[in-house]
C-alpha cells in the first residue's frame, strides 16, 4: 500500500505505541540527537519524546496547518535534530504535510524520516485518482523513500481499539529489538514477533480481524479505497454547503474526510466563536436524536492567518469539528448542514 518492497513491520496495540517504536529506533540510529515534529502534529511525539528522554521541537505550520519545509530547513541547520517526523493526515484538521519536500529537506541535513500516517495512512489508495476525491500524490508517493511509517488500521481500516501498525523501510533496524531471554520455545531461527516489538504478550485478534476486513475490503482503491472516496467527498459535499452559509463559516478547506467550521457570530471575536461553539456542542447532545460535534482548539495565529477579519481578543477558541469517516455521511451531509445551522440560529437567536 504504501511501496515499501523490503521492510520489517508487526502490528502493535495502537498507534500511541507504533509512534513509540519509531522514535525509539531513531533514537537508537541518530544518539544524542532530537526530533522534529509540525507544531499541528499529535501530541503523542512530544509526549513520547519525553518517554525516550530525547528533546522535541515543534516546526511552524504554513497557513494550511501543513509544516512549513522552509522553517524545518532552518532549525535542521542548527545540527541538534535527527529525525523528523511528517504527518500525513493531522488529528485535528486533516491536514497532509508535504512529505516530499520535508523528506529532501532532511536528507540534505542527514536526517531521518518517519511519517506518522495514523489517522490518513489508508487515503493513500486515493493518491492520483481521478475525479474529486482524488489526492495529490507527491506526498503519499514520497512515503515509500521515508525510513519509517505509522497507520491506524482502527481508524480508516475498520477496526476497533487495539490496532496500530508500524512499518520500517531498513528491515536491519530489528537490531535493537534483539534481546538474549534465557527462556524460549521457537523452533526457528527467524526473527520472531517478540524480536521485532517492544511490546510482549498480547491478543492475535487484532491480526485475525484486520486479515478478514482485508479479504472483504482489500487495502486498493478499488477496494477499501471506495470507502474512503466517499468520506472525503462527503466533506467536500459539505464544505460546498458551510460556503454557502450564512449561519456557518469554514476553517479552512478539508483534505481527508476532517471538517472545520464555526458559527458566525456577532462582532466576529474569538470569545464569541469560542462560547457559541462550547454552546452548541452541549446544545447538539441534548437533541433527540444528538447532533454529535466535538471542538478543535485553534490559536489566534491560526485563525488570523485563515481569516484575518476575526478580532483576536483572546490567545485562542474553539471551533467545531466534524469527522466523516462513514461513507453513508455523504447521504447524510446535507440534513447533517441544516441540523448544525439550527443549532447556530439558535445560539444566535439567545445572543440577541
């Protein structure tokens, strides 16, 4: 799926832990050095980062929520990073990181890629295909040239809880998980799965789960990718309609199935977008049924940089957040749009 000919990888428990394993090998590859991650990236690197006992570094995000290749050249020239990791499908806004022109940055500075594609690993089966739904595929091309990648089969492909993956292009990194138990039971002298993880014991449904879901729905765009087709044009569907809104203004254009908007609000201030979006999230539950939302944090420079009429009079707000990750959303999206609208009239209505 991703082009990787010659590699090691294993399932894990999460994608927390295949992000774990990644930054543990580049620890072990690149010693004494730090990591670079997007300042859009998940929390996970950061937090990981203090796991390992390896300093992490935040890199600008351009205006799309997309690391910014020229602010990474200029703190890779400072000669303290050894990894940096692109993500392919932000958490919080779908965004997708030009992973080809963060992997030519880092090799001229002898640094290492990984590519956290947790949550957009799968849309790579969109890359290059024709009609709207369709994605450039410089990025996703340029993941098989990467040293390491993470995806999230409990995200885009159809699993519950309790399955990550990790893939590395060098299998002769499975050299750091070598280890000398003075017990075992293997017969054969290949690296088996305890030699490959740091993880130990832990359920096979995983595996047996996520082989059958690819039996019914192969990892090609003609399988599984007619799934994800349908998402992400159910949220441009619905992009198209919050454009047209008068109630509803869009963040910024969605890349993967990720919507992000926020309700118009008398004199446009972050404080208001911040309170009338909390309202509207509570107000959406109390429906019957729920109109289910959730809240992205978003700075002040981000919401500047996006809409530069909104009056910053506060560090940041929350605005609302959608994820179309059904393709039976792309049905749903206009009653979906006129249901959030309501929630918006009525917040309006009660601000008057």
């Amino acid at each position: 799926m991703f082009g990787l000919d010659t590699h090691l990888g294993h399932l894990t428990t999460s994608g927390t832990i295949a992000n774990l394993e990644a930054l543990y090998v580049a620890r072990e590859t690149h010693p004494g050095l730090g990591v670079a991650y997007s300042e859009e990236a998940h929390y996970t690197h950061r937090r990981m980062c203090g796991v390992l006992g390896i300093e992490g570094t935040p890199v600008r995000a351009d205006a799309a929520g997309r690391m910014d290749p020229g602010a990474l050249d200029e703190l890779l020239a400072g000669g303290r990073v050894g990894t940096v990791v692109a993500t392919a499908g932000t958490t919080g806004l779908g965004a997708i990181d030009p992973v080809h022109e963060v992997l030519a940055v880092a090799r001229r500075h002898g640094a290492r890629v990984h590519v956290d594609a947790a949550y957009g690993g799968f849309f790579t089966l969109l890359a290059g295909q024709p009609g709207e739904a369709g994605l450039d595929p410089a990025p996703w091309r340029a993941i098989a040239d990467c040293d390491s990648v993470v995806v999230d089969p409990h995200k885009h492909g159809l699993q519950p809880y309790g399955c990550g993956a990790i893939l590395f292009k060098d299998p002769e990194v499975g050299r750091f998980y070598l280890h000398d138990s003075p017990y075992t039971y293997f017969t054969s002298d290949e690296l088996h799965l305890g030699e490959i993880s740091l993880e130990c014991s832990r359920a096979g449904a995983a595996a047996a789960a996520l082989w059958l879901t690819f039996q019914l729905l192969p990892p090609a765009p003609d399988g599984l990718g007619r799934v994800l087709a349908q998402c992400r044009r159910a949220a441009l569907d619905w992009a198209a309609l919050i454009s047209e809104s008068r109630r509803l203004e869009l963040y910024q254009p969605p890349e993967l199935d990720i919507v992000c908007y926020y309700p118009v609000t008398g004199g446009a201030a972050l404080s208001a977008i911040d309170a009338a979006s909390v309202l509207m999230l509570a107000n959406g539950m109390k429906q019957d049924p729920p109109v289910f939302l959730s809240t992205l944090r978003v700075t002040s420079a981000g919401m500047s940089r996006r809409h530069p009429g909104i009056r910053a009079d506060r560090d940041g707000a929350r605005i609302l957040r959608s994820v179309l990750m059904k393709p039976e959303a792309r049905g749903y999206a206009p009653e979906l749009h006129a249901r959030v609208e309501r929630l918006a009239a009525e917040i309006a209505g009660q601000a008057r």
